[in-house]
C-alpha cells in the first residue's frame, strides 16, 4: 500500500511540476534495455506524448499491438531550492507495471495499471543541474494480475495479450507524471466523516502527519470565509447551518490543513475540497443525506481517439457536458479507477460515481467468450498472487478516493463468476478484508453477469446493493425475438421481488451494439432504430419494479476493444460514438431523464 496519496497542490511549502510532454520511447522484445544500460536514459528512441497509450500513434501493427517492455525517457531540472525539501515522483498510472530509475539509479516498482504511485528521489537527484527518468514498462496480462487475461506468443515470436476483458489493452504513461517537493514534516493523509444534525453539521477528521508538530484544520464556505476550526490530529468541526452536498446540486467547502506551532509559517499546509453528505443504503432505497435517490447514467471507459486510454481533460469536460444535458446523474468508473480529475470535476458537478477495482476478467467463460478457456477461475495457482494484488489495489482505491463527496460506492469486481462454489471464500476475503478501510463506511458491491441470478449465484450476501449487467434483446433475444427478451427479464425481476429482495437494485449495463447512421424501417440489430427499442424495452420493465433503484445504460460512448468477430471496430453500444456525437438513443434518454425525479 501506498504511504500517501493525497493529490499534488502547490502553495508556500508544496511544489507540484508537471513531466508531461515529449519522452523518449522504446520497445524492448528481446530484453536488452538492462543490459544496454538503457536504465541511465536513451535519445535514439521515438518520441512519445505524455500522458497518451502509445499504441494509436504508431501505423504498423506489430508495434499497435506490442505486448512486453517498453520504456520511456526524459530529463528534469531539479533547483537548488528544492535541496533539503522531500523530493517525488508521482506518477498518476502507468499501464499495467514499472520500474522507475532516475540517473541509472533503480527507485522502486510498482504493478497495477490504474493507480497513483510516488518515488522518492531525494537521494537519487543532482541539484541545480538536469537529471533523467527512466521508466521501464510491461503490459503483459496474466491471471496473476488485475485485469485478468494471457499473454500468448504466436508462432512469428511476437507475443500477444488476449484480455478476459472487452476493452482494448492501451498501454504506457497514460496519466500524468508530477515532480513534487513537500516539506520534510508533512501531511501524509486525512479522512472525513459527516453527521447532519438538523441545520447544522458535524465534520470529524484525522490527519496523518509524520512528525509530532501540532496540526490545525479549518473549513472555509464556498465564499472563502472560514466557518470552523479545530486542533490536534483528530477532531470535530461544528459547522452552522451547512450547506449540503446534493446531487446535481453540489457545494464544496475548503479543508485546509496546517502543521506547525506557528500559524502563521507553517511547516506545512494542505488544501482539499469537500463536500458535506451522508450515503446511507436503507432497505431497496439508495439514501444521500437521508433522501432516496434514483440513479440515472452510463457505464462509462477512459477512451477517445489518437491517445487511447490517457486521461484528456477536453474529452472529459465533453463528456460531463454530455451527461449534463442529457438528464444523468451518475456512472460507474467500469472497470478502473480514472484519473483523479474526473472525481474532482464529479464533486463540482454534483455526479454521483461508484468507484471500480480492475478486477475484471475474474471468469474464464468471459475468456471462453473470447477464445480462452473453460474452467474455474477461481481455482488455480495464480489466487494467491491475484488476491494480495486485488486488496492492494482496492486498499489504495480506496485511500486515493475516500474523501471525495462524488463515490458513491465501491465496486470490488466487475462480472465474476459467482456461481462458482470456490468464488466464495475468495469473495468472504475480500469483503473482510475490505470492511474498515472506508471511514465513511460507503456500501461496497459488484456487478453479476447474465449467468448470476438470485437462483444461481452464490456470494449473493456480500454487497451492499446489487449491480446487474443484463443483455436481453443483444447477446440473446435479439431482433424479432425482442418481446421474448422482454418477457424473460420480466420473469427475472420477478423471481427477485418473490424471494422478497431487501437491497437496492441497480441496472450496472444493458444496451445494443449500434453503427452510428445505419437505419432501417422497421429496425434491425445494429440500427439506430434498433438500439432504441431495446432501450425502450428496459425502461417499461425498470418503471414496474420499485426495487430498481437506478439504471446506468452501456456506455456512454463507443469505445475500442480487441478486434473479433464481435466487435466491429470497437464494442458500439455507446449512446454517443468515440467522437461523442450523439446517436438517436441519446435523444429518448434526454427526455426520459430530464423528467425522472430525483428520488423515483
Ligand atoms: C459486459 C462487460 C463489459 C462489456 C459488455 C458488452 O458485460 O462488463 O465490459 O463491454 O458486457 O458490451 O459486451
């Protein structure tokens, strides 16, 4: 587990330096980038955009599809004022694993291809002088490692990954890389609970800190004004007449967080903004600040043109415009963590987020389903690995994001296999293993595919809420059989409301595979028609049950996936295409959800 993940800020003790940009890049299939010293820096590399998957920019496929090391390179310039301060590299991901060294000096390693990491450099940098990163990278899947999948070798020698997943296996610095200098005595973490009492709200808090100076915190309104404080490193911030966080309606304040005897030069101060909510499961209802909510949205990818996976701030302001004006409220991180500023940009729009692990591919009929294998997944000699790698990954999920007002909840898999007998004591691990790392206790959940119903999955009693990804009228029932499709989903709601379901229900994925601009009249599979017919045909059957608590429609956009003969181009169940223009399903969601109310 990471030490501290608290997001960069710069102020008087704090310098936040962004190494975004052109690198060096390199391949390295026959592994000769440690013996050729590779690790001290390269010029004789391409160059390659930071952050960005490299795999679009090249135009020959060997190198769109590599699968191994690869590595990239640049220099720095660390100043003489930075000596005696602690000195790190962030990096926001890097896909799936690395190695970092800086002058020809190894710092560390890190795997997981979603999640924040730090380096310290302090002892590795030249100051007032140029330094050089170097980073080694793999993108290689294995069932050792979240996400799921192989790596094959094919008989030309070049090898391949065949993902358990349905997303393309973009790759390289796909986040940005920051140069932090932090005060040597700092803040290492905080966390915040909220009680709501009335008009008024209670914040309590802990600081982390790695010293023993004393530490102040006060919360200041959306105007600057300060409406609380306290001392010492856990405490109660009494704020008069709060303003809420609501969804869609969201108010931040300022935490600000001071270490040191005197106020005014601290030995150091960290800056965050909260928002004042409680998230609370009651029954089938879905409560934030006591009131029943009504989830509307998508399932949702880090994924546009050119850059692949790489978070774009342009893209993301698009899409948040997108989900404004089309009446949505809400998404699922399906199946990774994003980028840090998407929860940012979430908690100022009042978007409500459940925060997903890339335990995905935890099910070998999903690697059936694309040319894998037919057995248990959740037997075989990579468990042991794959869980300490899937708790690692949700205990730092969970420490990057607790703070955020936007999660809403955490989801621990995407599609296991649940009907499985050995998936059980791995889901009983996980879950204990999970329970205390929230201090906001948030509900925690997962998907269940098609194949886990109430009759057959067996881990039915672990989450908090249930996600269900359903594909009637796509994957079976399409076209004409439709009204069947229908009827068998009918069926399916009603077995959970015999068997008296006593948690919320949320639709996680449903949708149709759409070529944007192909009609036909009357419909068939893969016209725009077609796509809203299916969606109509879900809506009827999620407005007569009232144990559905939210429907979050598959995807939001278009978006890249192995090539197959599944997929044409990408999976196109997007509501708007990879360019994000809208498909005409987008139109019957704009006027089905700018009516729906909050709490439906
Ligand atoms: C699913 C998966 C998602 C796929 C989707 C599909 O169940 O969770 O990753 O993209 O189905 O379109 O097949």
């Amino acid at each position: 587990m990471e030490t501290s993940l608290l997001y960069p800020v710069t102020n008087d003790q704090r310098t936040d330096q962004k190494l975004d940009g052109l690198w060096q890049f390199k391949f390295d299939e026959t592994k000769q980038g440690v013996k050729d010293g590779w690790e001290t820096g390269f010029h004789d590399g391409v160059s390659m955009p930071v952050p960005a998957s490299f795999n679009d920019f090249f135009t020959d496929k060997e190198s769109r599809e590599y699968t191994g090391d690869f590595w990239y390179s640049r220099k720095f310039f660390v100043p003489s004022a930075a000596k005696g301060k602690a000195l790190f590299l962030r990096f926001d991901a890097v896909t799936h694993r690395a190695t970092i060294f800086v002058n020809g000096k190894e710092i560390r390693s890190h795997e997981g291809g979603f999640l924040p990491f730090t380096a310290d450099i302090s002892s590795a940098v030249h100051y007032g002088a140029e330094n050089t990163v170097v980073v080694k990278g793999n993108n290689e899947l294995s069932r050792e490692a979240l996400p799921a999948g192989d790596t094959i070798t094919l008989r030309n020698g070049k090898k391949m990954v065949r993902p358990f997943f349905d997303f393309y296996n973009y790759s390289g610095l796909n986040r940005s890389v920051h140069l932090l200098t932090l005060p040597q005595e700092r803040v290492l973490d905080y966390t915040t609970t909220f009680e709501l009492n009335g008009q008024d709200a209670t914040v309590n808090y802990t600081v982390t800190t790695n010293g023993d100076a004393p530490v102040t915190v006060s919360l200041a309104d959306a105007d600057g004004q300060v409406v609380a404080t306290a001392q010492g490193k856990e405490g109660a911030l009494q704020v008069k007449n709060a303003h809420l966080w609501q969804v869609r309606n969201a108010y931040l304040y300022t935490l600000t967080i001071q270490v040191g005897d005197d106020a005014q030069t601290p030995v150091d101060t960290y800056t965050d903004r909260i928002g004042i909510r409680t998230i609370k499961i009651s029954g089938t209802n879905i409560l934030v600040n006591d009131k029943p909510i009504y989830l509307k949205g998508f399932g949702r990818h880090e994924d546009s043109p050119f850059a692949g996976r790489a978070f774009d701030l342009n893209v993301e302001k698009k899409d948040f415009a997108l989900m404004k004006w089309i009446g949505a409220n809400s998404f699922r991180t399906s199946h990774y963590p994003y980028d840090e500023q998407v929860y940012k940009i979430a908690d100022e729009e009042g978007f409500l987020l459940t925060d997903e692990v890339p335990a995905v591919g935890f099910k070998m009929a999903a690697a059936a389903f694309l040319g894998g294998l037919n057995q248990s997944f959740f037997k075989g000699p990579w468990l042991k690995k794959l869980h300490e790698r899937h708790i690692d990954q949700i205990r730092d999920l969970i420490k990057r994001d607790k703070n955020h007002p936007s999660v809403l909840a955490w989801s621990l898999f995407n599609e296991p296999d649940t009907i499985d007998e050995n998936a059980v004591p791995y889901f009983k691990q996980i879950f204990d293993e999970s329970k205390d790392l929230d201090p906001q206790s948030r509900p925690r959940t997962f998907t269940l595919s098609e194949d886990d119903t109430i009759e057959t999955s067996k881990v039915l009693d672990f989450p908090d809420f249930y996600m269900l990804n359903r594909y009637p009228g796509w994957y079976h029932f399409g076209g004409y059989q439709i009204s069947d499709g229908e009827a068998g989903l009918r069926d399916e709601m009603d077995k959970w409301q015999k068997a008296g379901v006593t948690k919320p229900v949320v639709f996680t994925e449903f949708g149709a595979d759409t070529e944007a601009g192909l009609h036909k009249l009357p419909s068939v599979m893969w016209t725009e028609e077609y796509q809203v017919e299916v969606l109509k045909m879900f809506s009827r059957v999620f407005d007569d049950y009232d144990f559905i608590k939210g429907e979050q429609v598959w995807n939001l956009a278009d978006f890249q996936t192995v090539e197959g003969n599944m997929r044409v181009n990408g999976n196109k169940k997007g509501i708007f295409t990879r360019d994000r223009q809208p498909k005409e399903a987008a139109f019957f969601y704009h006027d089905r959800w700018n009516k729906l109310p909050l709490d439906y």
